[in-house]
C-alpha cells in the first residue's frame, strides 16, 4: 500500500502553522515524518489528517 507523504514545506502550509511547530508536533507524536534520504523528510498525509481532526493546528 502506497502512503501520501508531503514535503514539510505542504504540511505547514495544509496546517497553517511554522516549521517548527511541525517538528514540535512530531516530536509529540502528533504527526509523522519519513525520512526518505539524508537530507529529505516527508510527513504522511494521514497524520496531517488526524491533527486536522483533532484540532491541533490552525485549520
């Protein structure tokens, strides 16, 4: 099964908020990044969905 994953730069624009509070939010587990090459992370679409949800990020 094939994950959507976005670039962290699309994660924060989706949820509105900085790219460190994306790293806050992972760290917290609340959302999920994938580390795709040394220099490359990505964060799941699913976990982007679930803090929408939720309502952790501006929305």
């Amino acid at each position: 099964m094939e994950q959507t994953l976005y670039k962290v730069s699309s994660a924060m624009k989706k949820l509105d908020v900085c790219r460190a509070t994306i790293y806050r939010m992972a760290s917290r587990g609340e959302l999920v990044l994938v580390k795709i090459s040394e220099r490359a992370t990505r964060v799941t679409a699913e976990s982007i969905d679930k803090a929408i949800a939720a309502g952790k990020a501006k929305s």
